[in-house]
C-alpha cells in the first residue's frame, strides 16, 4: 500500500526525516510513536502525499506521490484525519461529512450539496455508522472534541479511501472515550480492509489497537516491529526513561 525508498525531509537546517525506507501492507495496522519533535506528522504527511520528500521517493499504490493528483487520485487512495479534525466549525455536521465527496464530484458539486445536501441518506449512515447519527444539522462548533473526531470518521466513511491516515486521533479526548473511539477506528478500518497508520502518543494505547510500532527519535527510525515484540528496553531507549517509568507506562 505504501513504500518508502530512502525519503528524506528537512526544514532549512532541521532534518525533520532522515533517509527511511519501508514498507506497508494493505490492511496492516501501524501506530507512529516518538516523542513530540520526533518526526511523526512528517511522516504522516509524506505518506499522505500532502508534502514530497527532499530526497528519495514516497509511492502509495504503486504509484509516486509526485504522480498522484491532489483530490481525486490521492482523494480514492488515502483518507487523513488531521491533529484537530479539520472540520468547518461554523457548518452543520452533515456539510462536513459530504466534503468527504469532494475527492469525487469536484468542487462544484460539492458545494452545491452545501445548498440542497442531496446525498443526505450517505451522511446520515456515516454519521449512524460512528454513533452521532441525531447531529445531522447541529452546528459543527456545538459538538465535543470526541463527537467532532467521530464526524471527522463519518467524513473518511463517506470517502472511502484504501488507507487511513490519522494524526494523534485521541489525544484531545479523556481516556476513556480513546478506547472508544481507537475501538471505532479499527472497526471501521477492518471492515474494508482498509490500511490504518497513526501517530500516537498513548504508549499503552499504541501497544494495545496496533499491529505493528514505526518508533522515531529526533527523525531517525529507533525501531519497527510488531507489537508483540516490542520491549521495555524498546520503551526506554525511545523515550529516555529510567526503567520503571516505562514499566509504568506499558
Ligand atoms: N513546516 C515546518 N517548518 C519548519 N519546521 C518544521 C515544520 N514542520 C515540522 N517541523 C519540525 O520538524 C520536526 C518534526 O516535526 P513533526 O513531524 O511535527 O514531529 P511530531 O509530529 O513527532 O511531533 C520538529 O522539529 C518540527 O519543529
Ligand atoms: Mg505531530
């Protein structure tokens, strides 16, 4: 679904990304870790094809990001829930979920559905299908940071694209309602066997939803594994934790 040849990123001096090279399945399920600074939302965004690399080459697809027009192309392959969602706060919860369409009709369609949503049935499934189903017309500014991160799923749904690109999805909700939400999440990405890739800064979380762990420090790639294998040392090098806080946090 995505390969990484030696992708490189910097920032004037800054190397935000030192040269990675990768692979990721379709239908795998990858959580981003690293300290905040670490590289993470960089990544994100090269394998979203939102930013090109400085060097190297980033393909979704089998394709090259550089070959991939923004919108309909990128729109049908990969789906990114941003840090903050990215939602209109001043529309109504349906005008948000149907830009997921945008990819798909073209602006002019899209915003004629501002006007008469006709796809009105698309957005109330989404919006059932992630548990806020009565929020169709309340003002998008009125709903919590959860129920907002919820319509911004709805939005994904109504896109469907092969992968799901989501940027500290439950870091702006009480723990609780991450589980809740991680739980939707991975849900809804299995069903179609879609790719999932976030950043997350929930160790415990991280360890728990994932399939595999991508852990960056300072750029550099500190380790990829599964899970499973992933150890207390692993922990300790990444963060820089004396042993039993990272006991702790595992
Ligand atoms: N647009 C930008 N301009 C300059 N520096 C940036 C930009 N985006 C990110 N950086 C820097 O690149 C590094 C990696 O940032 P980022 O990928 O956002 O890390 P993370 O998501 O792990 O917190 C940080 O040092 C950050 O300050
Ligand atoms: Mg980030």
């Amino acid at each position: 679904m995505f390969e990484l040849v030696d992708a490189t990123k910097r920032y004037g001096p800054l190397v935000a990304l030192a040269p990675l090279s990768l692979t990721i399945t379709a239908g795998e399920r990858l959580a981003l870790m690293g300290p905040s600074g670490s590289g993470k939302t960089t990544l994100l965004h090269l394998l979203a094809g939102v930013i090109q690399p400085d060097e190297g080459r980033v393909a979704i697809a089998g394709r090259s990001t550089e070959t991939l027009r923004p919108g309909r192309d990128l729109a049908r392959l990969v789906g990114v829930m941003a840090q903050g969602f990215d939602l209109v706060p001043s529309l109504a919860v349906v005008h948000n979920v149907l830009a997921g369409r945008l990819g798909e009709w073209g602006i002019g369609r899209s915003l004629l559905s501002l006007v008469f949503p006709r796809e009105l049935p698309l957005a109330q499934a989404a919006l059932n299908r992630v548990g806020v189903g009565t929020k169709l017309y309340e003002r998008t500014a009125r709903l919590s940071g959860g129920e907002q991160q919820r319509v911004a799923l709805a939005r994904l749904l109504v896109q469907q694209p092969r992968a799901i690109l989501a940027d500290e999805p439950v870091s702006s909700v009480d723990p609780a309602r991450a589980e809740d939400l991680l739980t939707l999440l991975v849900e809804v990405a299995a069903e179609d066997g879609r790719t999932l890739i976030a950043s997350m800064h929930a160790v415990p979380l991280a360890l728990r939803y994932f399939s595999r762990v991508i852990a960056l420090r300072h750029g550099h790639l500190v380790f990829d594994r599964a899970t499973t294998a992933v150890t207390e040392a692993d922990l300790t090098a990444l963060y820089d934790l004396r042993q039993e806080e990272a006991r702790d946090v595992r």
